[in-house]
C-alpha cells in the first residue's frame, strides 16, 4: 500500500505570512494529488488538487506543486488568514486503480494575529 | 443538497454494548465510505462500497460491519463496543470510481467506556 507522510505536523505563522506543507508518498504509480482541509468540528474537504501531468496549480490563495521524480508534493498557503487556520491532510492515490485512499496523518495549522 | 449527512453527532457506548451509526448522501453517488480518525494518526478506511450492493474491507475493518442498505445509504454497525474504538467516524462519498473527489460528513464523535 501507498506510505504517506507529511511535514510539519504543527505549523504555526503570523497572518499575511505564507505556509507550506510537504507530502511525501511511495506509490510511483500515483497520479491524483489532493489536499484536503478540515475545520474544528467537521469532515474534510477538498481544496486543490493536482494531476501527474501537471507540474504546479494555483487557486487564488493557495497552491499545489508536485515533484513526480521526488515523490512528493507541496501545498503552499500565501497571505494567511486566521481562517486559514485548519488540519490540512494529502491523499495520492492512482485513479481507477481501487477506492482506497491513504490519507497523511495531518498538519495543523495555526495563523496568529 | 444536504450533501452527506450522518447521526448521531455524538454517542457514548458502554463496552460491549453495540450500535449503528448511519450515513447518507443526497448526491446520487455511487461509492460510499466510513474512515475513522484518531488522534495523530489521520483518517484510516474502515469499509467502503464501491456501488450498491457490494462491500469491502478496509484498512482497519475488526470490530466493524458494514450495510449498503442502498444507493443513499451506508451504514456501520459495533456489534460489540471496545475502548479501542473510541474515535471520530466519518462517512464520505464519491461520484463513482473514477471521479476523484470524496465528500464528507461532519463526523460522529463517539467515546466508549
């Protein structure tokens, strides 16, 4: 099965700063690439995701980047809100290839005002 | 669309007494999931059903049964309740197997004494 991991576990930053969060998986095989963030008190929800094909996507704010040769892919958070503020999990995984998603164990993310 | 809505929000359980926790989806997908999530350890699968009619096990499946009562919903059942699964249970669902996004449920908190 697919080994996850992602760093830091606890980020904390000043609000206008920017965050980044590592994940780094072990499938080569994979070629979905999401994060997914949860608020206090509620499931997880997607915000960006990345294709294998595809080296960097951004969305407003945030952005993914993927390092398909290193294995491992970034979420990067600019100009931080304390809304930012969340648990932020990845989840590669090869589509089609089965249901199982392997999620990271999770970076908490603390934007300080 | 309510999206994917779960009960109870919140359960306590003697140790050996068991229970159902239901979980539906308003989105007419095809697969359904339940994930535990733990402290530091992010969410695990426990059973999915890739569609109506068909289960299977997940990472972490012992202590648990599942039921695709059908399309709409999914539920999981503790026969018999250990501490070990005190956790938060989450229910989520996707549009079919090759559509990648998962939709979660706010999650049922549930201690085990």
């Amino acid at each position: 099965g697919e080994n996850v991991e992602q760093h830091p576990s606890t980020l904390s930053v000043q609000e206008g700063d920017s965050a980044v969060i590592k994940c780094t998986y072990s499938d080569s095989a994979s070629n979905y690439f999401p994060w997914y963030k949860q608020e206090l008190g509620k499931g997880p929800q997607l915000i960006i995701d990345i294709r294998s094909n595809v080296g960097e996507k951004k969305d407003q704010r945030i952005a993914v980047t993927l390092n398909k040769t290193a294995k491992h892919f970034s979420l990067h958070i600019t100009e931080t809100q304390p809304e930012d503020s969340a648990v932020y999990f990845c989840a590669p995984i090869l589509t089609g290839g089965g249901n199982k998603l392997t999620f990271g164990t999770g970076t908490q993310l603390k934007v300080e005002l | 669309n309510a999206g994917v809505t779960q009960t109870p929000k919140f359960q306590v359980l003697k140790t050996g007494q068991s229970m159902t926790l239901q979980c539906a989806q308003d989105m007419n997908h095809n697969s359904m999931y339940w994930y535990r999530q733990d402290p530091g350890m992010g969410l695990r699968l426990i059973y999915y059903s890739a569609s109506e009619g068909t289960t299977d096990k997940g990472e972490v499946p012992n202590g648990y049964n599942v039921s695709r009562l059908n399309k709409r919903e999914f539920s999981l059942r503790l026969e018999s309740a250990a501490p070990s699964q005190t956790s938060v249970y989450f229910c989520a669902s996707r549009r079919w197997q090759g559509h990648n996004e998962q939709y979660f449920g706010p999650g049922t908190r549930l201690t085990v004494t």
